[in-house]
C-alpha cells in the first residue's frame, strides 16, 4: 500500500461555493479481477466546496447475516471534513422493529438508552 500527498492552492479567481472537483486514476497492465474497472484502473473523485463550512459524514458498517436470536453489531464512524466545527449535530439511527436496543459505551455519548444518545447535540470538529 501506498501514500501520496498532493497540496494544491486555490487560485484567487474562484469565488465562494464554486466546487472544485479533482478526479484521479490508476492504471496497470496487470491483469485484475475487478472487471467493474475496464482497462485495469480504478478511479475516484473528491469535490471540495470552497468557502466555510461543516461537512458532516456518517458510515454505518454492520453483521450481513445472523441466526434468529443473533447479536447485530453495527458501528457507526462519523466527523467532519469541513473547516468549520459542526454544532448542534445530532444522529438518527432507527432500528428494525424486529430488534431491541443493548445499552452501548463510545465517545460523544451522553446516556445508555437510544432517545438520549440521538437528542443530545455535540459538537463535530
């Protein structure tokens, strides 16, 4: 695995909430299984919004199967990519009726019961 780091300053033309989109690819003669990626490359695109904002995210990772009478365990990530700090931010995680709700511990918590740690807002930075 490998890491790049490219800094790139913003000319002084563009003007706030203009996006700048920068897309990059890599590319192998070596052959690859992935054949959702035509001519053995992979691709991705990050826009950036110019200007001062919170950019809050969420990722949910979670159990694809268990038996009936089974633990889900699921796992949210958040933060926030903007340059402003994200307040009064709250999560909304709404459970399938057919589970029941286990006290859990984390960060940016407040309580163990589910009504609690979705109403109380923190601060995302």
């Amino acid at each position: 695995m490998g890491t790049i780091e490219i800094i790139a300053q913003v000319a002084s033309t563009v003007a706030n909430g203009d996006v700048l989109t920068n897309h990059v690819c890599i590319h192998a003669d070596t052959p690859d299984p992935d054949t959702t990626s035509p001519g053995h490359e992979n691709c991705d695109t990050v826009p950036t919004v110019i200007g001062n904002f919170a950019n809050v995210y969420i990722e949910k990772k979670g159990s694809t199967s268990t038996n009936v009478g089974g633990v889900i365990d699921y796992e949210l990530s958040f933060g926030n990519n903007g340059n402003l700090v994200a307040t009064d931010t709250t999560i909304d995680d709404i459970l399938d009726t057919n589970v029941t709700f286990t006290p859990f511990t984390g960060t940016n918590t407040t309580s163990n019961t589910a009504n609690d740690a979705i109403a109380n807002p923190f601060q995302v930075t």
